[in-house]
C-alpha cells in the first residue's frame, strides 16, 4: 500500500540534532554494548534506504550532518533548498565519517571527498549537488506543495520533483576544485600537511587551523577509510569497515573524549591519544581497519 517515503525534519534543525552523539556518549559507562547494538542497526537502516524498492524521498532542508546523511544520501531521490547546510562532522569528535559516510565521500569528484572528510567543511545546497551528496535543489517555499503532490500520488515521483525543481547556484566548493585537488592530494596526513603549507591561499590556512584541532587517530583512519572505499562496488562494504573503527574508536575513549570537549564539558579541549600526527603509525590504522571478531552484518 506504500507508494513513496517521505523523509522530513522535525522542527528547525533539519536531520540533525546531536542526540544520538550525546545517547552514545552516555552508554560508554551505562551500558558499552547498546552503543554497538544502536550502530549496527543504524548501519542497516542505511543499508535498507540505500536498497529501498520503493520512492525514497529525502527533504535534505537545514541542518543534515552525521546520521542525517545516513537517512537522507542514500536515497533514491536527495532534495535541496537554500537553508541546506550539509556535513560529515565526525573527526572534530574523534570518529571518522560513517553511515555510509565513507562511500559518499569516496565517489566525489578528485580530492574533494577527503576534503570534506576531514575537514567536516559545511556544504551549501549547490555544494552537495557537486559532491554528490544530493540530486535537486528546490526553494524552500515550494516544499509544502512537494509534500502535498507527492502524497496525493496522482503523477510519477520523478515528474512532481522535474517540476518542482529549479537550476542550482554556482557551487563555491566546484570554484575551489583545482585548489582542493592540489593541496589535498596525499596518501597520509605528513604528505597532505606539507601540501597546505605551501599554500598562503585562505583556504589552506583555515585547513591548517582546523586540522591542528582534529583527532590524529580519526584523521588518519578517514583518509584511508575513504581511499579503501574506492574500490568497493557496495555500500555495505564501507558500512563493514565503518562498523570497525566505530566501534573501536569508542572502546579506545577517543569518540567518548571528543563529545566531551565539544558536546558535554564544552571545553572545546581533547585529549586525543595519540595527540602527535606523527604517533599514528601505519601499523595502528591497520590494526584499527581490521576485521572484528563479531563483525557488522547487514541482516
């Protein structure tokens, strides 16, 4: 009896509001393995929206970072509007972009997706059509009467959002491709630091600045998780290797430490361990990508 799925936001805050952050924070000394249970089922839920047989329609409106992207990207039909602010925040907390995250920024153009990766930079509407976050941009105002056609059912999916649908803005992150591709053009952090400062241009700067700040640990882990996710042919396999380091990452405390600093004390002030770039070894960011011993499965 289901013709299409409708996926819209409660209140003012878009797919995101950071309660799933906070509620995996507190099961570390509640209860460790709930924190586990709830990323394997979330991992699925992605996995079933990517899958979906059926018209998934995502309202990607406002703020839609982290497990909003999981809900949203990986559907049949990703709407945009001008109030879009799109992200994968993950390392400013000691995680590495996840559900689904991975295989996203893997299929962006040149070196944006490990731009965007590691940065967590906030992507505008025209920006997450460029990097393949999304497919459509809409003004806002005409959302109500998406809603109301969709659900109505009287024409094809496809047609009432051609219709709805308006040509998108110049994307600023596009304007910035040569410059992206250049500096973030590296196979480990060391190569892609000494990218940026040969670069006086603002963004490589603010790269620097935010860089500093980020979990080693996570940096290294999302720059290689990214790269292995090029060569998968299936979702699930970044969702396998996501379920690893999420998991490990919240054993280790880095994850928990992060959504200490920014989320609960505020002190804006981690402890990362190691807290050196140069400490993050090969042998570690291997050790961290390998198989558990109960891995993450799709069903």
């Amino acid at each position: 009896a289901i013709a299409v799925v409708i996926l819209d936001g409660a209140g003012e805050r878009g797919l995101c509001a950071g309660g799933d952050v906070r509620w995996l924070y507190d099961a570390k000394t509640r209860a460790p393995a709930e924190a586990l249970a709830f990323w394997a089922d979330e991992y699925r839920l992605n996995s079933l929206i990517a899958r979906y047989p059926k018209p998934y329609v995502a309202l990607m409106d406002g703020i839609v970072m982290g497990g909003g992207i999981g809900l949203s990207a990986h559907g049949r039909h990703r709407l945009v509007t001008e109030r879009s602010q799109i992200a994968m925040p993950e390392t400013t907390i000691g995680l590495v972009p996840d559900v689904g995250g991975t295989f996203l920024l893997s299929r962006s153009q040149g070196r944006l997706g490990v731009y965007l990766g590691l940065l967590g930079t906030r992507m505008n509407g025209a920006d997450a059509i460029q990097a393949g976050f999304a497919d459509t941009f809409l003004p806002v105002a005409k959302l109500p009467t998406l809603i109301a056609q969709l659900s109505d059912r009287t024409n094809a999916v496809e047609d009432i959002i051609e219709d709805a649908s308006e040509p998108v803005a110049t994307s600023p992150l596009a304007a910035k491709r040569d410059l992206i591709d250049r500096l973030f053009d590296g196979r480990t952090m060391a190569e892609i630091h000494a990218n940026l400062m040969t670069s006086a241009d603002p963004l490589a700067t603010q790269a620097r600045t935010d860089l500093a700040v980020r979990s080693p640990k996570a940096l290294a882990l999302t720059l290689e998780a990214v790269r292995l996710a090029k060569t998968y042919k299936t979702l699930n396999e970044a969702l396998t290797v996501e379920y690893r380091l999420s998991s490990r990452l919240f054993g280790d405390g880095e994850f928990i430490e992060g959504v200490r600093a920014l989320l609960v004390d505020k002190d804006k002030m981690p402890k990362w361990n190691p807290a050196r770039r140069d400490d993050v070894t090969s042998e570690m960011v291997a050790a961290y990508l390998a198989p558990l011993s109960e891995e993450w499965r799709c069903a």
